[in-house]
C-alpha cells in the first residue's frame, strides 16, 4: 500500500512550480500503477499551450474558473469546479486561468516520471 499527504508531497520534489502552474505529483510511474495523480493549481489570469502527444489526461476541477479552447475547432468551454474534462485525442488547446487559481486533480496515462514541463509545442516527453 502507498500512502502519501499532499503536504507531504508539496514538501518533496514531486513538486513542480512555473509561470503559469504548479503540479504535486502524487503518484509518478516509478509507483507502478499504470497512471500517474497530480493536485495542479493553474494560476488566476494566465493562458498555457498544451498538446499532449504522448500522454492522455483527465481533469476534475476542484475549485476556481477559468476555460479551455481546443485549437482544431477553436472552441471555448467554461471550467469552474466540479468541472471534468477529459482530452481523450491528445487534443491541442490552450488553459486559461480566470479571476482566481483553479484547484486541479488529474490523471495521466502513461503515467509520468515526475519533473516534465511543456515544451516548445506544449508536449510532455515519454
């Protein structure tokens, strides 16, 4: 059995901080679950492009507001909490934070090592 706080987590390097968001990743691949588990806090007023080629995530909204745009359709949807988004087809998009920090529970497969950031193209490395 794993057990692991959030404070205990926040405390360590699984913690990932940058302009636009911070990560707690809660549970990375080197744990052997098949995904990974992150508490992410996308900061109020700030826009990250985001292209997952590699990875597919799901979002569950906690607390806070802000939006999605899917660059394919140029579609705009609303999130604020109890909000779940899942990208299913590695879709780009651009995630807005809004007037306060979104509070953002999310789960990656394949799960991720722990220290990745976007790149260039807004993708995380396998």
């Amino acid at each position: 059995m794993i057990v692991r706080t959030l404070k205990e987590a926040e405390n360590s390097d699984r913690r990932v901080v940058t302009k636009t968001w911070e990560s707690t990743r809660m549970l990375l691949k080197e744990d052997n679950m098949g995904f990974s588990f992150h508490i992410t806090t996308i900061y109020a007023n700030t826009e990250t492009h985001i292209w997952y080629q590699n990875h597919l995530e799901s979002v569950y909204c906690m607390s806070g507001n802000g939006e999605i745009e899917t660059l394919k359709d140029g579609k705009i949807y609303p999130i604020e909490a109890g909000t779940l988004y899942i990208l299913d087809k590695h879709d780009e998009h651009l995630l807005r934070g809004g007037s306060e920090d979104m509070k953002m529970a999310c789960v990656f497969n394949p799960p991720l090592n722990g220290k990745e950031v976007h790149d260039e193209n807004g993708v995380y490395p396998l």
